[in-house]
C-alpha cells in the first residue's frame, strides 16, 4: 500500500516517525542517484552529530495511593498511621542526546570535488538553538563556494530556512525544495502544499552535463509501502503539527476516499 495522499504524507511528520523516514529518503535518493551520475561522479553519504530529545519511555502504571508501611521498631511511630502520599502528576522531562544526522555529497570522482550538497531538513535544523545556527552557518559557506546546494523541507513544523521571494507573492506553502547552484547568486525554490504532489526538480552538476531528475515523490511513496507505514500510523488522530481547518477537512476526505477504495 503506497500513502493516500498525492504529495507528502503530514502523518509522517510526527517526530517519532521522522527520523525514520528521514534516514530512508537518504538511502533511496544515494540508491538511485548513483547509477545515474556514475562513472563520472559518485555519491557519498555524510554525517554529522545534532542534539535531540531523546523519546519518552513507555508510560508506567502508578497507583493511585501509596500506603508506606513504617519501621515496626520505632518507639516514636509505633501507634501512628501509615503515611498515605497524594498521586503524583507523570511528567515527560526533555532528555537530549546526540544522534547521527545523514546528508548527501556528489562528489567528482577524479579529483575529489564535491560539487553539491543534498540536505533533508529535521526538526533540529529548523528549531532555533544550537543546531539551527550550526546548519545556517553550514548553509552560507556553502552558498560562498563553486558547490551547489539542495535544500528538501518536508516539515510544516518550526521556522524555514531563510529566503526572500522574487518573483511569486511570498507564500510560503507548506513545503520547499531549494536548489542553489553555486555558480549564481540566486536560488530555484519550488514550494508546495500537502494537496499537492511533491515537485521534480534535477540535480545540479558540473556545466555541461545532463542532470538527472529526482523524482522525490516516487521514492516516498516507495518508502511508506516497504516500512508498511499504513500499519505504523493511527490516521484516526490528527497529524503532527495539526493542519488547518480547510486542509484537516480536505484529508479527511481523502482517507475515507481511501478506505472505501
């Protein structure tokens, strides 16, 4: 079964399952990108250390009351009653912890250029704090160099990443695919929302080769119907973040179309 939905699938949003699919988009686009810009280059898979909020533990069965029996050889206690504590409240306290982070160079084989980068945002990218201004400056020095730079955001959550638009009426929508060639200043952005399809846009190389075409949406959909995402996700809760009225009503339909199919 591939996802219901014609583009990205905001169910799969939820921090518990992004890292997941983060990390198979990774492996899906260095599977087929590498037959595609070989022998001339090769694809390299690189990795860095983010902080993250490690997932809460399974949720403990707590008695409503405590009865503590005390100490039988105590004078002073010996005729008092047992101790009762009121229930305590259960908390989830934010553990973070550093996990690998995966990206893509497309690198040239004979001289060992990298000539561009492949990023997949997460929500350590797009949250400020330490990571965020750790990949923004990333982000620039890239933007300084000969080496091109493709930008995914799959994720409605937390703050893009900074642009200003030139030519459309600046929204946003809920998606972007950056893709900054390294030899211009300005950048090709292909925004799109969850009722639409995720965009093809190609992979910049070297002037003068062919680039190939990265079907992004293919390899999802591939992605949801081998990790059987259908059985992974309660389409019964709303998605994380929640969408907006009119959208919440459009997927609504959507998956009643889908079930009754």
């Amino acid at each position: 079964m591939t996802s219901p939905f014609p583009g990205m699938d905001p169910w799969l949003e939820r921090p518990a399952l992004w890292p997941g699919v983060h990390d198979n988009l990774i492996i899906s686009l260095h599977r087929a990108l590498a037959p595609l810009v070989s022998p001339r280059y090769y694809v390299d898979v690189r990795q860095r250390l983010v902080f993250a909020v490690a997932p809460s533990e399974p949720a403990s069965i707590i008695p409503d009351v405590f009865v503590v029996e005390q100490n039988a050889l105590s004078s002073e206690s010996a005729n008092a009653e047992p101790a009762v504590f009121v229930e305590p409240v259960l908390v989830d306290v934010p553990v973070r912890e550093k996990i690998p982070e995966d990206y893509l160079e497309i690198v040239e084989a004979a001289t060992e250029q990298v000539v561009a980068v492949i990023e997949i945002l997460s929500l350590s990218n797009k949250m400020s704090g330490k990571d965020r201004r750790a990949y923004e400056y990333k982000r620039e020095r890239v933007f300084r160099t000969p080496t091109h730079l493709v930008e995914i955001d799959l994720l409605r959550a937390g703050e893009p990443m900074p642009f200003t638009f030139l030519q459309t009426n600046g929204h946003m929508d809920h998606y972007r695919i950056l893709v900054k060639r390294g030899d211009r200043r300005r950048a090709h952005l292909y925004p799109f929302s969850v009722r639409q399809a995720i965009p093809v846009f190609p992979l910049p190389l070297q002037a003068g080769d062919r680039e190939p075409a990265i079907r992004l949406g293919d390899m999802l959909k591939q992605i949801y119907g081998e990790c059987r995402y259908n059985f992974r996700i309660d389409y019964g809760k709303p998605p994380v973040p929640a969408l907006n009225e009119d959208d919440a009503r459009w997927a609504a339909e959507i998956l009643r179309a889908a079930q009754a199919g």
